[in-house]
C-alpha cells in the first residue's frame, strides 16, 4: 500500500478554497501574492517553498519574519 502524493498548486489551492466567502478568497490570494512579491525582492524568486522545506526550522523563522 502506498501513499498518494497530491500535486499541490495554486490552482488546485483556488478550487480548494472555492467554498470560502469570496472575501476570504481574496484575502488569501493577496497574502500569497504577497508573499511572492515579498520572496522575488529579498530571494531573485517567486517559489521559496522547496527552499523552506529543505531549512531548519530557525532559518524558515528567519524568512517569516523578513
């Protein structure tokens, strides 16, 4: 028996949050463009969660509260 690993995406994220007030939505998609912006100024790149996943938890600390 294996595990199934689901592609996670942000459209797959978007369809997940469908059944959120559409507030909700937005703010959730303004706090991840956020954090894109946020990544690409301080790191030359949108997509830091591969690098987040392979830190220590301090140094994902350290990029959280950059």
């Amino acid at each position: 028996m294996g595990i199934t690993r689901l592609e996670r995406t942000k459209e797959s994220f978007k369809e997940k949050i469908q059944s959120q007030t559409e507030g909700s939505q937005e703010g959730f998609l303004i706090a991840i463009d956020n954090f894109e912006k946020f990544s690409m100024e301080k790191y030359g790149k949108v997509n830091l969660i591969q690098d987040l996943k392979e830190s220590t938890e301090e140094q994902v600390y350290d990029v959280l509260q950059s």
